[in-house]
C-alpha cells in the first residue's frame, strides 16, 4: 500500500527540469516534466510549449531549434481549420521527435483585452471561430500520438496582475463567450489535458474552482481527461485536489509543493478520500 501511494503521489507533480540542479536522465529538457512508474510501464511526461513552435527555454538543448509559426491571431483571419489542423500536426510531430510527449498548446482565451500578453497565441475575438481552430490544432497536434493540452480554463484573458485577478462574469455571458469557445475545442479536438488559468473566476482560483472543474468540464461536457495546473497557479492541496485538479506543473514557482508530501498526508489522514487520488492518476 505504501509503496503504491508513493507511486501514485509521484504521478500527480513534477517540476521543470531546467530549474533542477541534476535533471532526471530521461527528461526532454522542456517546461515540465512528472516521473514514470517503470515497473508499471508508465513513461514520463515530457511536457514542452506550445502553440507556434516547440520553445528551448533558456537555451537548455544546446543547438536545438525548431520551426516557428506566425502568430495564432494570423492563423485565425484565415477561418481555415484545415490549416490550423496541419499547423498543429506540424508542431506535433516536431514535439515528438524532439522526445516530447505532451505539447502545452491549445490556447482558446478570447482576445478580450487588446494589450494581453498572450493574444499572440490566440485565436480571436469570437468562441465559434477560437474553439473550430483551437479545436483542430489540438486534433492535429495528437495525430503525432502525443497528448495536447488545452488552456488556460478560464477566463486568463489579461497578462497584468494574472496572479491576482478576479474574473467576474455571469453564467449566461460566460457559457455564450469563452466557455463555448472551450467547449467547441474539447468537442473537435479531444484534448488529453486541459491546463487551468492563473486568474480568479467569480471569486475562486481556477485551478480550485469546483463549479469551472467538475460541474462544467465533467458534468456538463462529460470530458475524461486529466487537469494539469499552470506553473505556479497552485495555491492549496485538499481544496484544489477535492475542486478537480489532477497535477501540479512546474512545481519550483509554487509556494511549495502542494501535490507531494502534503497531499499525501492529506490522503492518509482522510481529508483527501484515497479514491479521490486513484482517479487523479487514472486520468493520466
């Protein structure tokens, strides 16, 4: 039983390899990465950004470079999914023969805020549009038999103060807006993994907002995949395991280490049920 718990803890967090003074020996070098379980045949996840190219943070692959695309926003005043599939299948592959498999795309924020930080990679103003094309990227992207995610659920529609934020909006103008673009995403493309936003909505941290997280992605859309955190967007072990979250990426940005010893304490003590952690790594 210890032994299985350690294993399944180990599934559910892992840090970014170039902030590790002796990375792994099987680690891609990209954003994340979160250890196998050789005996059970479980490879590690190798995660890397994302959307227009595959990213070499910080120089770490020495020499490696990778194909970069126009921006998101480029690709959608072309209202062509057809291309947006070929673009992500393009990213895809590059991903995977670079020993990634977990591409960190997907992103279907709507360009609310004219000066965000990350419309670059955006797919538009308008969720039909957005979630068509996010929707065929992401299908194009896992045609390579890797996993793509899905972000940043929801509402992480601004760079500025995203740590703090406080997305207010009501349900109706919500599901009419990004949720639908999300929505539309997950229906054509089948993500894997769905990443959470950094951003508060209506009051709760995305990563801990039970009504975003169960009611809506596994009520309401009935999705089976797993739910990673952003780096450095987790804030709490119990509540964030009980509200939906699956995984804590990046761990080195967070305070500390939510989803390690302290979810397992939580899990021995009963505050987390231990069935709650099996569908955790069952979805990964």
């Amino acid at each position: 039983r210890n032994r299985r718990l350690d294993e399944m803890i180990s599934l559910v967090h892992g840090p970014m390899p170039a902030l590790m003074e002796t990375p792994p020996g099987d680690a891609a070098m990209g954003a994340g990465y979160i250890p196998g379980v050789a005996r059970l045949g479980i490879p590690p996840l190798n995660e890397t950004d994302a959307s227009l190219g595959v990213t070499n943070p910080r120089k770490v692959r020495r020499g490696d470079g990778a194909t970069a695309l126009p921006s998101g926003l480029a690709l959608a005043s072309g209202w062509d999914p057809e291309l947006a599939y070929r673009a992500g299948a393009m990213v895809g592959s590059e991903a995977r023969d670079k020993g990634f498999n977990v591409l960190l795309g997907g992103g279907a924020n709507l360009t609310r805020e004219p000066r965000c930080g990350r419309n670059f990679e955006y797919l538009g103003e308008d969720p039909l549009l957005a979630g068509t094309l996010a929707g065929e990227a992401i299908r194009g992207a896992q045609s390579n038999h890797i996993v793509c995610t899905l972000k940043h659920f929801a509402l992480n529609d601004q760079e500025t103060c995203r740590h703090v934020v406080d997305a207010r909006i009501e349900e109706g103008p919500l599901r009419e807006s990004d949720l639908l673009a999300f929505q539309i995403a997950i229906e054509r493309g089948d993500p894997g993994s769905v990443m959470c936003a950094y951003n508060r909505l209506n009051g709760e941290w995305c990563g801990e907002n039970a009504w975003l997280l169960e009611h809506v992605l596994r009520g309401d859309w009935k999705w089976p995949g797993w739910v990673m955190s952003d780096w450095g967007a987790v804030h709490t072990t119990a509540k964030a395991a009980l509200a939906g979250l699956d995984q804590e990426s990046g761990e080195q940005l967070d305070k500390q280490v939510y989803f390690g010893s302290l979810l397992k304490d939580a899990v021995e003590q009963g505050e987390v049920p231990f069935e709650r952690l099996t569908t955790m790594v069952r979805r990964i």
